[in-house]
C-alpha cells in the first residue's frame, strides 16, 4: 500500500514535471508569435482600439488592456449616436476616465473622438456648400435654432431665411427645410446655417432670367427686421427671396419699419438689382414715388439768397438749416477765419451748387466786407 501512493506519488510528480515543461514550450511559442505586453493606463489618456461589442447594454473596445474597456455614456441621445454611426470591428479613438473599475474594466468615453468627426464633416460640408436637411428646434430673436439631420445644431438668422425655398409664410418649430452652412467656428462652437444659399446660383439666375431691373413688382412681407423688409416675389407658380432696404423704403427718414410693415403685407416696388451671393433680388419702394428733393430744389436756384440756422459744427463744414426739411453745407474752405459762429447763430449765405447724390444744398457765406484770405 505504502509503495503504491509512493509510485502515485511519482507519477504524480512526474506528471507535474512534464506539465510544466509542455507549458513553458507553449508559452514560449506563443509570446514569440504575439506580443502580450499590456498598456498602462492613466485617466485622460488617448488611444485607438476596435470596438468588440455594441448593443445598447454594453459597448466593449479591446485597447491592448488586461480587461477590454467599457464605454461609459449616460446621454441616451449620443449614446444613440455610437450605436447608430459605429459597427463591431471599427477602430475608434477612447479616452480613458477609470484606469480600472470594480470589475476591473477601464473605463472609457467616445464623446472625443466623436466630436473630433463631427467638427471634420462640418468643416467638409461647409467648404463643399452641401445642402442639408434642417428642423426648426425654436424660434428666437434674430433667427431660428435648427438641427440638421446628422445632429449638426446652429443658428439660422432671419436674414438668411428663404421663404420662397420653403414655401413657409413663417417657420415654426419642427418645419423642415433645406440649408446650407454659412460659418463655423469649432473654438466658439459657433454654427451659422443659410437657407437662401441653399438655392444654387444656376436655379437663382433662372428663376429671375425674366425679371428685369426698373420692372414694377408686387411682393409679400415675409420678415420685418431693423434694417429692412424681406419679401416674396412671384415667379410664374413659385416665387424667390427679395429684399427691401431701409433706406430705399422712402425719400424721407424711416425711424420704426415696425411700426408701418408686418408679414403678410403686400408691398408693390421697383426691382434694382439681382444679388447673386446671397441668391435674392433687391427692390425699392421709393423708386416709384415722385423725388421731392427734386420738386424742392426748384425753389433753390443757383445765386438765390437764403437765411438759415447754424444745426452742427463739422470737420467738413457748417451744417445750416435753410428749412423745407433741406440739409445746407457751407464748405469749410469757404468759411473766413475772420467768421465766428455757433450753433443755433443765424446765417446769411447765397446757393452756389446742388449735390444731387448727398441731397443737400452748398452755399456760400455773404460777407460784409471780402476777406484778403477768402477763396
């Protein structure tokens, strides 16, 4: 009996020895055949793995660790994201936040990496001027806030609304449409998408082929904003942006558009110019009505002797107000040093011309008595 678990003991024995040498050839083999070296890790570090599990439970990405690193992601809307835009096998940036959990699992985040592809196919839509579908998220002062498709997020100012693209009166929040992005700026975050830019320059140039600059229009206010009027103008059965400027909605000064335009509003003008970048026609509203600077100046004949007001002091001149609602200047050149004047002093002076393109009227100064200095 004794000799029995002797000899088992020797076989025992023997059976380890051969063991072991059958394990150190394995190993061996195989550390020649592979590296089984492993990386260490620190929180904050960045490396490349390959995604070995992705369901909505549990994502996996093997990064040459002792345990496969898990994707920690609480946002259910870039989790969505991962699963949508990823597939097992694709070599995917990580960025470590656990060197090792309880479990013993490094803990890792895409949100990098997925940032860094977001910013790369924003650049790359805007360079190429691709046309995107967008959703209204809000409407805001200004503009609208908008989405794209791909979950590109911006701002759409009022000023680049295509109404005409749309055929939307006024965008609420969810109306679809077409745009393209204007700005980007990855160190503000700052998106800025244009609808009426997503209209090509050759559908632009065809749609206006039969306008014709001086023609008289009918257009619809679709936007009021501070510095002018936005307006639909009819094409046969569809339409195209227009633009009206404040400074060509009357000969007089327009102090609250506001007040005297809201959308929906039929405005007829006059059509003076196609802008081809920012793919709309512009118009003006005074075009069509009588100058009465004009029908004023007929009382202002050159030689006529007038009494007016000094208003302002420039570095131009002296701004004199001869009233009829006309702005007088008397050229700095043509005032005497020997003439002290303020504001408010009355002026005697004589009309010497008419500046047409600034609507004013130049005079000169009668003198007493005609300076040795006076030109």
């Amino acid at each position: 009996m004794a000799k029995s678990i002797q000899s088992s003991e020797f076989r025992v024995q023997n059976s380890k020895k051969t063991t072991k040498s059958s394990k150190s050839t394995s190993m061996a083999e195989l550390m020649a055949s592979q590296n089984t070296s492993f990386v260490t890790l620190h929180k904050g570090d960045i490396l490349e793995g390959k995604i070995t599990k992705l369901t909505s439970g549990e994502i996996l990405v093997d990064i040459n660790a002792k345990a496969e690193a898990v994707v920690l992601e609480k946002d259910k809307k870039i989790l969505r994201n991962i699963l949508d835009s990823f597939k097992v096998g694709d070599t995917v940036s990580i960025q470590i936040l656990n060197s090792e959990s309880d479990l013993g699992h490094p803990v890792v985040s895409l949100r990098r990496f997925l940032n860094n592809r977001l910013w790369s196919k924003i650049t790359q839509l805007q360079k190429d001027k691709t046309v995107v579908n967008a959703t209204v998220n809000e409407i805001i002062k200004g503009g609208l806030l908008v989405t794209t498709d791909d979950g590109i997020s911006g701002f759409l100012p009022n000023s680049q609304i295509s109404f005409a693209a749309s055929n939307d009166e006024s965008p609420t929040g969810g109306t679809h449409m077409k745009a393209i992005i204007l700005e980007a700026d990855r160190n503000t975050g700052k998106i800025i998408f244009s609808q009426s830019q997503s209209v090509t320059s050759e559908d632009f140039m065809k749609s206006t082929k039969r306008l014709k600059v001086g023609e008289r229009i009918k257009t619809t206010v679709t936007n009021v904003t501070p510095y002018g009027l936005f307006v639909s103008v009819p094409i046969e059965e569809s339409s195209i942006d227009g633009f009206i400027h404040i400074s060509e909605i009357s000969w007089g000064k327009v102090m609250d558009i506001a007040s005297e335009y809201s959308s929906g509003d039929t405005v007829e003008a006059q059509i003076a110019g196609f802008d081809q970048e920012a793919r709309r026609v512009n118009l003006s509203v005074k075009k069509l009505m009588t100058d009465p600077f004009e029908e004023k100046m007929k009382n202002y004949p050159v030689d006529k002797k007038v009494t007016g007001k000094v208003r302002e002091m420039r570095p131009i001149g002296i701004s004199v107000d001869i009233g009829d609602g006309i702005e007088a200047l008397i050229k700095k050149e043509k005032i005497p040093p020997t003439m002290s004047l303020a504001v408010g002093d009355s002026i005697d002076a004589v009309v010497s011309d008419v500046d047409v393109k600034r609507r004013r009227v130049i005079l000169t100064p009668i003198l007493k008595e005609k300076p040795l200095t006076y030109r």
